[in-house]
C-alpha cells in the first residue's frame, strides 16, 4: 500500500509488532464479545512490548509522544479486536496523556509508570447522564475543604470504568464563574464514596462501559491536575490527539472489512464462479480499497504534522474532518462487507459484523458526527478564506 510510505520505519516495526503480538493472543476476539468479557490479563503482556505507553514519557516507561506510533497501534489492534483496541485509547491516549501534559512532576512519577507498564487502569471521567457534547459544563461538582475537594455526581459511559485503577475527573469548581470554571483531578478507585454500575452497550462488548457515581469523595488537593479553572483548557488541549488517534481504530476497522471481505469473494462461487468477478461484488471491494487508502493517507499526515510541533499548531477542523470521514467510512465498509458475505455475513461467526457495530460507537463516542461539522462550519465562519 502506497500509503504506509508515510510510515517512519519505527511505526513499521511496531505495527508488525501488534500485528504478531494479537495474532498469537487474540485468539478468542468473538467469545469475548459474546460474553462481554475484557483480558485485562493481557494489560502486562501489552505492557511488556510498549503498547500501554502509548503518547507516555520515555523516562517514565512509555512510548514517547509520537502520535504517529499511536495510531498504528490503534489501526492494527482494531483488525483484531476494536473493543480491546478502544479500551488501550481510553486508557493511554485519553486518561494517560491527560496526566502526562499537564501533571505536575510529582503526580507524573506517582501515576505514569503503572499506566505505562500496564500494571494499573486508566480511565477519564467526562461524559455526564445530562452533560455530553457540552462538555465544558459538568454538573459533578468538587468543593474545596481545607487540603482536600469533595467531589459528588456521576460520570456515564465511561469506558473501563468497571476495572479501572485511576480516572481523571472533570468537574465544576466555581459554579458562580462566567465561565463555570472545570477543573481536572486524579481519582483513586480506593477512594470511599465511589460506586460503578456496568453499562451493556450494543457494540465494544468486551470493552467495559460504566456508570461512575461520586458521593462525598475525598480527593487531596495534589491530586489537582494544572491549577483549579484550568480543566476546560486541559480537556481542549488533548483534542486533537484523541481524534487522531482513536482514527486509528476506524481505519483498522476498514481494513478488517476489507480483508474478510476479498477472502470470501475469492472463495466463494455462485451460478459456477467465483462472485469476486461479478461487477457489483467487484464495486464493493473497491469502495472499501479506496476508503482505506484516502482515510489512510489523511490520518498518517495528520498524525506526521502533529508531531512536528507537538501539538503547538492546533489542526481542529482537519481532526475533526478525520474522525468524522474516517467513522462513517467504518461503518459503511463493515456494512458493505456483510452484504459481500450475505447469509455469513449476519452471523455472530464472523468478524465483519463486530466491525459493525463496534464501528457505529465512533460516530458517537469521543465527539458526535454531528459536533464533528459543528466544529468545521465554525471554523469556516471565522478562520478560513482560502482553499
């Protein structure tokens, strides 16, 4: 594929190391889903070759922050298994990168290594049962007494909530503040006064879905990340590597759709041949071929021009775009590939329809389709003039 010319060579290698590590572990990717079951048993094993570092200090034991490895971790672990794949985003892209940006030096020794090596869970506490694309007005208030905040509410959709060791939580400090002032905290699950209840959700079954629910939970004012007022700024400052790095996971679904897609059309015959030679099988393949390639293409040179400034040049509309074109794309091909299958392609004996409905999760999950063209006709309002 042309497309991984955009590769460095150190994303080459790592995306055969994914690609060897879940050949030999994945094994039983549909019976976890069945049975909506997560191996967390495999966080250590992932952790010994890097991939729950992902976007983590070196010197803490991760990957380093080049958004490019993280997205090619993400595609290849989605081929095998999406739920698994979503589940190491929410904990290193999502949770684990908050804290590396803007945890204090102190907080960072304490938390990262465990998340890097896998030892500990990650999870971020944002979406609210009344609070969802207006996220930068949580109704989960933390209130300061002496050295500690008390924090009450609940968090929804939280994924990994159920197994998860720490969450980073956004919550209203200054109810009386124009602005609403969020702020973002490091949250022990040893702490008294939280209580998770399991979500079952359609797609990303063997990923854990939860319900956080705070009463009363103390947390210590180190445990503050950046400074009370800063959460907003925090949780707009990681955007652009979660759109581009949860993309990953679209275009691992499309190559997925794709590879089963073209094996069963090769072996398949109907009125004396094989159907990869009728034309309207033949559309269909190249539909997905030609999704994969441009999808593709876009999200490696995202990724490539993220990591030349770090993240000092703000791509909102382009990671918005991605994340929108590459979801959509994902659930078209997982779609077009059970049509390729037919009858086959409708059981729960095949990948393709785990493709499908786990890709839907994408249009919603991490920023809506819909907020997605929000955010882009705004830009154009304002910003561009020229194309």
């Amino acid at each position: 594929m042309i497309t991984k010319q955009l590769l460095s060579d150190e994303a080459k290698n790592i995306m055969e190391v994914v690609r060897v590590f879940c050949e030999r572990e994945f094994k039983n990717t549909l019976k976890w889903d069945a049975e909506e079951y997560m191996p967390y048993e495999l966080w250590a094993k992932m952790g010994e070759i890097g991939l729950t570092g992902i976007m983590l200090d070196n010197e803490l034991g991760g990957l380093g922050d080049d958004l490019l490895l993280a997205v090619v971790i993400m595609e290849e672990m989605a081929v095998y298994s999406p739920a698994i794949g979503m589940s190491l985003g929410a904990h290193t892209i999502l949770a684990g990168n908050v804290i590396n940006r803007a945890g204090s030096p102190e907080q960072k020794k304490k938390y990262i290594p465990s998340i890097a090596n896998g030892s500990k869970v990650a999870s971020i506490c944002l979406t609210e049962p009344e609070v969802g694309s207006d996220a930068a007005h949580p109704k989960t208030k933390a209130v300061r007494k002496g050295d500690k905040y008390i924090i009450n509410g609940t968090k929804t959709f939280i994924t990994n909530a159920p197994h998860a060791d720490i969450f980073v939580v956004y919550a209203t400090t200054d109810e009386t503040s124009e602005k609403r002032n969020v702020s973002a905290f490091i949250v022990e699950k040893e702490y008294k006064g939280i209580k998770i209840d399991k979500i079952k959700k359609m797609g990303m079954r063997a990923s854990p879905t939860g319900q956080v629910h705070f009463e009363n939970v103390e947390v210590p004012v180190a445990n503050l990340l950046g400074k009370e007022g800063d959460g907003v700024y925090i949780m707009m400052a990681g955007l652009d590597v979660e759109r581009i790095g949860l993309s990953g996971a679209n275009i691992g679904m499309i190559k997925g759709s794709l590879t089963e897609a073209t094996k069963y059309a090769q072996l398949r015959k109907q009125f004396g041949k094989h159907i990869i030679k009728y034309q309207l099988i033949q559309e269909k393949l190249a539909y997905m071929f030609s999704q994969l390639e441009i999808n593709r293409c876009y999200l490696y040179t995202l990724a490539n021009e993220w990591n030349k400034t770090k993240g000092g040049k703000a791509l909102r509309s382009p990671t918005a775009a991605i994340k929108m074109h590459s979801a959509e794309a994902a659930v078209k091909c997982a779609e077009e590939a059970i049509q390729v299958l037919g009858g086959y392609g409708y059981t729960s004996e095949n990948m393709v329809q785990m493709y499908w409905r786990d890709a839907k999760l994408y249009t919603i999950g991490a920023g809506t389709i819909e907020m997605m063209k929000l955010i882009i006709s705004r830009d154009l309002e304002t910003k561009y003039t020229t194309f």
